[in-house]
C-alpha cells in the first residue's frame, strides 16, 4: 500500500516544485490533473511531449509514483459534441497518461448532480463512451480507470456491475473507489454492509482508493473534514486492504495543509 495525495490540492505550481513539494510532504504517490497542477498547462491541449518527460523526470527523482493521470470527462452528456470532446480527449489522455508511466487514466462519467430519472437516461451514454475509449485502453495497452458517483450515470454497485461485464476486459478497465462518493444518507446507512458488499463484487477492479471525509451542516450541505472527524467509517475497508497481496494506492483528497500529517498517520493506519 501507498499514501498519496490529490496534487492539485497544493495548488497549481511548477512541475519541479510541486514534485519536490509533495517529496517533503511524505506522499509516495499523486495524483495529477495536468492543467490543474502545473504552470503552464491550462487545458489538455496545451499538453507537449516535453511537458511529459519533464514531469516524468521530476516525479522519478523525487520517488513520487503517478498512479492517476486524471482526465475526468462529461461521458454520458446527451449532447453529441460533448460526448466526442469527451471521449477523443481521454483517447488522447491515455497515451499521454502511457507514456508518463502512469499506472491509469482516471474519470468519472459525468460533470453535474443528476437526479435519479436523469443518471438513467445518460446511462446508455455513458456506457457507450466508456466502450469506445476502452478500444483505445485496449489498442494502446493502457488502463483506462471509471469512478462510480452516486449522482452521475455510475450511479450504483449494479451499473458498475453491468460496465465491467459488457467491457469483458479487466486488464485495461478499472476502478478508482471513492466511498464518500456513494454515500448518498449517510446517517441512515449501514456503511460496514455497504463497503462489504462493493468490495466484494469489484474489489478486485479496484487500483486506487481515494480517502476523504465530510459532514453535512444544518442546510444539507457537504463540508469537507479531517480524516476521522467526519461521517465516513473505514473499518471494512481496511480489513478489505489486508487481505489485499498486492500495490493498492490511497490518495487523499480535498486535503487541507492544517491536517496533512493527521491524515497521513489515518491513512497509513488503514
């Protein structure tokens, strides 16, 4: 197991520095939006080959890994122009993200709160999409990686279920796990049932968890918490990740500089 942070939480620097940065801060691993974490880079295409090897180069010395090269896209949007955005840019991602060394692209599979009736009708979509930049994952030799949100067209256990078996390719699809992102009550869930029950049906999809907490004010509003202050209960995933033999990545987000060291005692305490 590796602990790692979400890069840009740090704020968009230079590539040099931000390595270096998060070297002294203790992470093993990042991360990395391109054209949220770098000067220089504000959208992807701005992306350069020598922008790469320089980012390659400066996370190697500084022996922080990339297990994400995060590209996350509107892939069940309706609208056709958005949808070909979306997917011709995670096609271009991914031979970026390969030639980094990263170990996966990761997106989820929508931008805005959906309501119910809403994630079902971008679902075939999305699903769509998913499939079309998997035949470049697969063409390439890349691991493209979907995030399940409970507010988008990845709604739930039963549509990730339905992608990975219509994908039928488990060496190029995969998983970023983001629990506070399918806890939709949670002060009437059974999170020890909930986080059993995922793990156990895709937990072997599963490369990167990403750790964050929260609580909801009196308004129902989500607001970000240091890890262990909030609602989130991480007890069946932990026992899930010592029966794991191989390198599963953990990655902060939403961190706050206040509670860094905090969160990365939590973290490697899981």
């Amino acid at each position: 197991m590796k602990v790692g942070v979400r890069a840009h939480d740090y704020g968009k620097r230079k590539i040099k520095e931000l390595a270096a940065l998060l070297h002294d801060e203790d992470y093993q691993a990042a991360q990395l939006a391109l054209p949220k974490a770098f000067i220089g880079i504000d959208q992807y295409e701005d992306i350069t080959s020598q922008h790469i090897e320089e980012i390659r180069k400066a996370f190697a010395q500084q022996a922080v890994d990339i297990p994400v090269f995060g590209c996350y896209m509107d892939l069940g949007n309706p609208d056709p122009q958005v949808r070909e955005y979306a997917v011709a840019t995670l096609k271009k991602c991914l031979s970026w993200g390969k030639a980094l060394g990263a170990a996966v692209v990761g997106t989820e599979t929508a931008y805005p709160h959906l309501a119910p009736k809403e994630r079902q009708r971008w679902k075939p979509y999305m699903l769509d999409s998913v499939l079309r930049v998997l035949e470049e994952a697969q063409r390439i030799d890349m691991k493209l990686a979907v995030e399940p949100v409970y507010w988008h067209p990845l709604t739930d256990l039963e549509t990730t279920l339905e992608v990975i078996h219509k994908a039928d390719d488990h060496r190029h699809l995969r998983l970023i796990f983001d629990p506070s992102n399918l806890l939709e009550h949670p002060e009437s869930t059974d999170q020890d049932q909930l986080w059993t029950r995922w793990l156990e049906a895709v937990g072997k999809y599963v490369d990167i968890l990403h750790i964050k907490d929260f609580s909801l004010d009196r308004k129902h509003l989500y607001q970000p918490e240091p890890l262990g202050a909030g609602v989130m209960r991480y007890e069946a995933i932990s026992r899930w990740l010592h029966t794991q033999d191989r390198e599963i990545y953990l990655l902060r987000e939403e961190m706050n500089p206040l509670f860094a060291k905090d969160d990365l005692a939590f973290m490697r305490a899981l």
